[in-house]
C-alpha cells in the first residue's frame, strides 16, 4: 500500500514560537490518520501545510504524489479540506456555495448543480438548499462546509475539528459519509477533540505535543501501552468530592483526574475489583454517597493525559493568533 501522505522533518515557526519541531509520519492511501494533541501542539499548522496553505520553513511533505510546495497549484485539485471555521460565502444560498466550489473545481455547470443537490441531500440540507446562509444555524454552516470540501471527490481530505458545532445526528451522519469515502478509497487525516471520533474512525491515532511526534499507533494500541485498569466514580454531592479523592489516592497508582461539573473522579489502579472493593468500603465508612461505580479500561483520553499531561483539546491556538 503506498502513501497519500508523507511528512519529513517539518518545522514552523512563528517569531519566537515552534509550532512544528521536526514533525514526520505517514498515512497510507485509503486510510485515516487522527491528530490528537494539546492546545498549540501544532495541529492545525499540520493541516494548513499539507494543504498548500503555509510553507514549511524546512522538511517537506507530498500529498498524492505533489510535493507541497513544488506541486501546490496542481495538488490543490486533487484535495479537499474543511477547516475549523466554516468557510461559505453567507450571502450566497446553499446550493451556490456548493455550486460556486464545483465551478472553481472545474466540473461545469451541470454537474456543479447535481453535485451540490447530491451533497444538500447526503448532509439533511435539501430544506435549507436555496436560502442565504447568513440564515443557517451554527451546525448548519458547518455542514455546507464540510459537504464543499467532498464537492470534487478528490482522493486526499484534510478535516480540522470536523464535527465541531454538529448535533448527534448530523455528527453520526458525517462519521458515515467519512466511513463511505474511506471505503471507496480516499484518505483522510482528521484533527479532532472528540476522543471518540478518533477511536471510531482513525486506522492510526498520531499524538503530537511541542510540534513533535510522542506516540502513534492503533487505538488499542496506544490504550494498551498506558496499561491497567481505571476505576470511575461519581458522587452524588459536590461537598463529598473531595472526601471520595482522599479514597481514591489510597489506590491510585497514576495521576487522577476530576470532573467536578459533573462529580466524576477516574484514577488507574493494579487489581482493579479489590482496589474498587477497598475504596466502596472506604467510602462507605465515611459515609460518602455514591451514585456511580465501576471498572473500565483505559480510553483514549487516558492515553492523551498519560502523553502529554493535559486534558484533551483541539484547538491550535499558536497558529489562530499567527494568521489574525
């Protein structure tokens, strides 16, 4: 299998800033790479580089055998892209947008216009198709968004934070259209802060922290290297939290993480059943109310924290303050 994509020490600053520090991976045709990483961790600068957007300041990648650089006017045909923000010309309907993309695309008239009615269908538009979109909601400029960036069928597609602003729906309807495209042959590198986008739909999961490339591999790959179980726990009053925190530090054996908005509390013990037996019974002779117990294997949120030491983020501010 050959690669659509390839990356080789590629590097980005900005002022005194690294956004990229030697970046390399690949991503087979036909496959989905999954960016994860914190905030600034270079992300978004990734994405804007493959796709002709920014210049390296060295290494050098190729997408769909063009060189980025090089090859950028005629690579442009051959890629799509949906960016963080949606990109749609608000005083134009839908189906123009979409038209408008097929035209500079050079399909033609005709298949501008059934192509665009084809995508307003696949992404629940068709309503929606001939009003400006300055009417359409947050999810809905998202969608024609994302619909322009498949207008042309190319072969490579580069989705930053894809189903940000989407409801369940609209959000199950896209991890389909992307399953479709990838079974049909494209390849897509996504950056998501979704975990589980990226466990549901990425071949490989790439963590990036500093520009640099810490981990790769499968999702139960990377679950599997942070190893051991997880006990979650959830209390019923806030005032109780931290009394169920001493208990857990009693068997912990890694960093815990707290979600105080909703009384979550996950920490990774050895001999999970008898450590969730100790702490039950720990928390029990407190007199701590438990609304939620259990073991569960490590997510790729655990995996991300383990890495990097944040909490799972998407956006990658250094390159958004850079292009204001």
């Amino acid at each position: 299998m050959s690669d659509a994509i390839t990356a080789e020490g590629l590097v980005k600053r900005y002022g005194e800033a690294t956004a990229l520090d030697g970046l390399s991976f690949t991503v087979p045709q036909g496959t989905v790479l999954a960016l994860l990483g914190p905030n600034g961790a270079g992300k978004t600068t990734t994405v804007r580089i493959l796709a002709t957007l920014l210049r390296p300041d060295a290494g050098r990648a190729t997408v769909a055998g063009c060189d980025v650089v090089r090859d950028a006017r005629r690579l442009r045909s051959s890629i799509g892209l949906s960016g963080q923000y949606a990109a749609v010309d608000e005083h134009l309907t839908g189906a123009e947008n979409l038209e408008m993309v097929g035209r500079l695309y050079h399909l033609g008239a005709k298949r501008s216009k059934a192509r665009a009615r084809e995508l307003l269908e696949r992404f629940d538009l068709t309503d929606a198709a001939d009003r400006p979109v300055k009417g359409y909601s947050g999810g809905m400029r998202r969608r024609i968004d994302l619909a322009g960036a498949l207008v042309a069928d190319p072969p490579v597609l580069f989705l930053d934070e894809p189903s940000t602003g989407l409801d369940p729906r609209a959000r199950a309807a896209l991890w389909d259209t992307i399953a479709e495209l990838v079974a049909g042959g494209s390849t897509l590198l996504l950056t998501t802060q979704y975990m589980d986008e990226a466990d549901h739909l990425a071949d490989q999961v790439l963590v990036v922290d500093h520009g640099r490339a810490i981990a790769r591999g499968t999702a139960d790959e990377l679950k599997d290297r942070v190893g051991g179980n997880r006990i979650e726990l959830t209390v019923t009053d806030a005032a109780e939290l931290e009394t169920a925190r001493e208990a857990l530090a009693w068997v912990a054996v890694g960093a815990m993480r707290t979600v105080p908005e909703s009384l979550r509390i996950t920490v990774p013990v050895t001999d999970g059943a008898e450590a969730l037996r100790r702490v039950l019974g720990r928390l029990a002779e407190e007199g701590v109310r438990v609304r939620d117990a259990g073991l569960r294997r490590p997510t790729l949120d655990d995996v991300y924290l383990t890495l990097t030491g944040h909490q799972a983020s998407g956006t990658d501010e250094q390159t958004r303050e850079a292009i204001r």
